[in-house]
C-alpha cells in the first residue's frame, strides 16, 4: 500500500508562537500556571501541558488574584481582558497574529458604523472572542441558507469579517451568499482565512484523487482539522479524523491500495510519525513524501512574555 504524507501538514506559526508562550512562562514561573482555554485545539497537547502544571480554565474568577494567565491563540473577548485586569493577573497574550487582525477588522468596520457579519461557526472560541469586539453591531451566519433571515439596520452599511479556520469552499459559498444579499458589502482589505488552513486543505484537494482513503490526525474540537476531512469528502474520498495512530481502524484499508496522511495545524508531527510507523509495520506501507508549498512563516513571540522576562531577572 502507498502512503502519500502531505506537506504543508501540522504545526502552524500561530500554534508554534502560542506553545512556546507556554513553555517559556512554564520555565519562567514554575507550575502551576494559567491558560484561558485550551492553548490550541488538540487532545495531546493539552493532555502534555496538564501533566506539566498547566491549568486551562474557562473563567477568570478560577484564575488566583495576581497570577500568570495566557490566553488562547484563539484569542479572547474585551470582556475577558477586563476581568483579568480586575484580578490583577500577569496577562501573556498568545493570541495567533492573524486571529488579532480580525479583531481589528472588526473594531474598524463598528466605528465606521457598519454591521459587521461573522462568518465561522457558533461557539468556538475564535468565535466567542471575535464576536465580543462589538457584540452589539455584529452577527453571526454559519451557512448560507442562514443569510436570507439577516436583518440589518441599513442594508448599505455591511461588512464581513471571517474564522480564520474555514473551509475555503464553505466560507466562499457564504460570502457569494452575502453578496448577492447585500451588493456593498465590504470585505476584509485581505482574506481572513490563515495561510496554513488554505496550504493544507490545497494539499489535501490536490493529492486526495490520488489515494483510496484519507486520514487526517487532530482532535474533534480542531475547526482546521474538521475542514480537511471535508475537503477530503468534498474529493469524492473516504477521509477519517483521528487523534492518532491508537484509533485507525482495520477494515478503513480493505481493498484500499493508496492512503493521503496529513495533519491539523494544532497536531504534533510525532504524531504523524508513528501512524505511519504503525501503517509501515500492519499494511506493508511504502511512505511517499509530497511537498506542495513550502512554508516559512513564523511569529515573534508577544511582548507581554518579554517584559515577564525582564521582570524575572
């Protein structure tokens, strides 16, 4: 059987940035330490950081009074910055660069008095933190059976602003969706959706007509990961999300005679590594590496770690 490795797969900047926050404040301070929320969406990192002292809540007011919180890289609501402040807490903003930039899209279009359309899907927590720029002039469509019911103040003073995990088709529809509706509407001066989720969803698109089946490693919370299994789907492919190699399944490969491995941008490569250790070992595997684009992004670490740097020597 072949195994088709896609690349770009894994570790984005923004996810990279947001574990070494972690780390450095691990090194820093010394367990126990806070983080709003799941670092990043996926099962083993956080399982790794829980047995580090990592603490991930869902509220400030679990967070002790002057403590170290980081925040998410999936970013969070004014409202959850003021209550850190109220606490007194050392705040680490691990915030993705590009999630900040639809926060400030967001803040932008509010003070020119549009409405501004989220489009993403209910309850994330990219979701949740975008949407509490300016919950009062925001809304939010999932699908774009969805658009027709919006109702707007004035249908000439619209804008959108998206998730930057969507599905490159999903979020194409919605955005055709609204345009139709609404034919002024303004668009972000640049696309909202992250490189990395574009990259790796192109791979998968490209390379899925050349396998029989397609598994993607992440966790079911992970909205990138979600998406390459539909983009998988969407090429006709049988495609599986698994958190790693424990939970393939033998009858996934009968009669299959080509596999597209390929990974979230919050999953680990080591996880990568040993799901095609255990397809090398139980279906005679032969690894074939495909390289689509190559990626060189990286984020510099926000200031907040550097000053408790400073404050620390």
């Amino acid at each position: 059987m072949k195994i088709i490795v896609a690349n770009p797969r894994g570790f984005c900047a923004g996810v990279n940035m947001a574990i070494e926050c972690v780390d450095q404040v691990l090194r820093l301070m010394g367990p126990p330490i806070y983080v709003y929320h799941q670092i990043v969406h996926n099962r083993h990192v956080v399982s790794d950081f829980e047995s580090r002292g990592v603490k991930f809540v869902d509220r400030v007011e679990q967070v002790p009074v002057g403590a170290v919180l980081v925040y998410s890289a999936h970013g969070v609501a004014p409202s959850v910055r003021q209550a850190a402040k109220e606490r007194q807490l050392v705040e680490i903003d691990a915030t993705c660069p590009l999630v900040t930039k639809v926060h400030l899209e967001v803040l932008r279009f509010a003070r020119e008095g549009y409405t501004v359309i989220f489009v993403g899907h209910r309850n994330h927590d990219e979701t949740i933190g975008t949407m509490g720029e300016a919950p009062q002039a925001m809304l939010i469509v999932e699908r774009p059976q969805e658009v027709e019911a919006l109702h707007v103040p004035d249908p000439q003073k619209v804008a959108y602003v998206t998730q930057t995990t969507l599905s490159v088709n999903e979020a194409a529809d919605i955005i055709a969706a609204l345009r139709q509706r609404f034919p002024l509407i303004k668009s972000p001066p640049r696309d909202d959706i992250c490189y990395a989720t574009t990259n790796r969803q192109d791979a998968v698109a490209q390379l899925a007509p050349e396998a029989d089946l397609v598994l993607v490693i992440g966790s079911r919370n992970s909205s990138n990961s979600l998406r390459l299994v539909e983009t998988a789907v969407r090429a006709g492919r049988s495609a599986y999300l698994i958190d790693d190699a424990s939970e393939i399944q033998p009858q996934w490969f009968e009669g299959k005679q080509a596999v597209l491995v390929t990974a979230g941008a919050s999953a680990p490569e080591h996880l990568v590594g040993q799901l095609l250790e255990r397809l090398q070992r139980e279906m005679g595997g032969v690894v074939e590496m495909r390289q689509r684009v190559q990626e060189d992004v990286s984020f510099q670490l926000p200031q907040s770690l550097k000053r408790l740097e400073l404050s620390r020597q």
